[in-house]
C-alpha cells in the first residue's frame, strides 16, 4: 500500500497490548497535544509508535520534537495505525470523515476529540463496522492529572473501552459515562479549569493587596488548590464537610465565606456551568 507516494508495509500491524500500539491523531492542535504529552510521560506508547496529521508544520514541529512521527496525509495516518484519534476543528471534521472513509477497517478503533460531534454522525459518516468512542478530555492531560470521560458507541466492545480507559488513565481521572454527560462534562471540567484558572489569580491577588509577594502569592494559591483538591479525592468526603471542618466559631474562615456568599460565589459558578454546557449543547446542532 502507498499514500502519497510513501510505502505503508512496511508498519506492523498494530497489537492490542497498550505497549505495542499505533496510535493516530488526525489534527494536531492543543487538546491533541496535552494527551499524546500525557502519553508519554506515562510510558504508555512509545513516541515512534505515534503519528501525527496536520494541514501545515505549525503544530506537528512540537510533535517532531517529542520524538513522533508526522504527516500531512490523513490517510497515511489510518493505513498505519489501528488506534486513531479525531483532534480537529468541529467544522472540519465531517470532510476527514469523508476523506478517510474508505481507509477504515474492522480492525480500527476511532476515538473522537471533537467537541459537539455526536457518536451518532460518527457512526453515520464511517463504515458501519466501525468501532467508534468519543472522548472528552481536558487541557491538565499534559501534567497527567487531567479529568476525562467517554462514552462508547454500538460497536465498540469491553475490550475496545478498557483500552482506551488504559492509555487515559495515565493522563488523569477517566470515567465511562453515558455520552448525555459529555457536555455536562464540558461545562464542568472542559471549561471548568478556566474557572480554577481566575478563583486561583483572585486568591493571589487577594494577598498580594494585604503585602504579599505575586510569585509567593501565586505559588501558594496554587499549593492550595491541589491541596484541597487531593483531599476531596483521597477521603470521599462531601465538600461540604471538608469545608465545615476548616470552619472554627468565630475564625478567619467563616467571616470570609461569609464574604464569598455576599457575593454569590456559588451560585454564579453554578451559572457558569450552566452556561458552558447549554453552549456546548448548542455546538452539537450546529
């Protein structure tokens, strides 16, 4: 088999143990990035076991640098590898459907990235036989603490879904969820760590005013966030109760949520998440 002149048999066949996978990614852009970061970071597929499309060299430079290989032939990336991710623009993607179409076989497993790209149109604009999952990451894939969900669609089986939760379970949290929850997920994790992003430079500003140091102001703010992050994933507990227990009758921290209520911290956060899932939603019916 040749792709724009280049010879393909001379790739194996891709084995299902993680460790002997070739994996794919059409669309080379930041989401795709931080996972194939991800990736390797854990060890879980070798850097040349991985290859890359893009339209220009503007985002595959960073991939040459990891050590993948790179192409500008959507094709050539089906042909050589069994696991494929979908990574590009929504708009653009059902004219790489079609495209890469005729390449598909029953031996590819085709992960979606795409935001608000359904499994539904996955299944419609590829081969019937095609084992398709969608996926939902986020941007801290590349520090491996990233939060992720994916849903399966009609062909994909146990075998199928537990290799994916494999490969992204070395990037963070990973779930299997119904695909309804996936643009919950967006409003909440996808978008959600914009939201960390501002509480964290409130925080570091907050102290900055009362004489503290940026750099000092920031790196603690920082701290603090993963701190009590860890601590709602290490012991189960509501955060509800996590917070009562920083709470001592008449301290610091009770005048100062009394503060954040004023304001209506929880409730616009609610709004927020509320906002970012209608929007992705709304994507979906584009």
């Amino acid at each position: 088999i040749s792709v724009g002149g280049v010879a393909l048999g001379a790739w194996p066949r891709v084995a299902m143990e993680a460790s002997e996978l070739w994996v794919g990614f059409v669309g080379a852009g930041r989401m795709a990035g931080g996972l194939v970061r991800g990736l390797l970071q854990a060890g879980k597929v070798p850097a040349s076991n991985i290859l890359a499309s893009a339209p220009s060299d503007k985002n595959l430079d960073a991939w040459r640098e990891l050590g993948c290989r790179t192409t500008h032939c959507n094709l050539e990336v089906v042909h050589r590898s069994t696991l494929v991710f979908l990574a590009t623009k929504p708009h653009i993607l059902p004219g790489v459907l079609e495209e890469i179409r005729p390449a598909v076989g029953s031996h590819h497993i085709v992960v979606s990235l795409v935001a608000g790209i359904t499994i539904q149109t996955l299944q419609r604009l590829l081969p019937p036989w095609t084992k398709v999952l969608r996926i939902m990451p986020n941007l801290p894939c590349v520090v491996q603490a990233g939060a992720m969900v994916f849903s399966r669609g009609s062909n994909a089986g146990d075998e199928e879904a537990a290799l994916l939760k494999s490969l992204l379970s070395s990037c963070g949290l990973c779930e299997e969820v119904p695909e309804s929850y996936i643009d919950i997920h967006t409003g909440l994790s996808g978008s959600g760590v914009a939201y960390v992003y501002l509480f964290a430079e409130a925080l570091a500003e907050g102290a900055v005013k009362m004489g503290m140091p940026s750099a000092l102001a920031s790196r603690i703010a920082a701290q603090t966030l993963l701190g009590a992050a860890k601590m709602l994933l290490e012991t189960g507990e509501h955060p509800a109760k996590l917070r009562g227990d920083v709470c001592t009758p008449g301290g610091t921290t009770i005048y100062a949520l009394h503060q954040l209520e004023k304001g209506a911290l929880r409730a616009t956060v609610m709004d927020a998440v509320e906002a970012a899932t209608i929007r992705a939603c709304d994507m979906a019916k584009d």
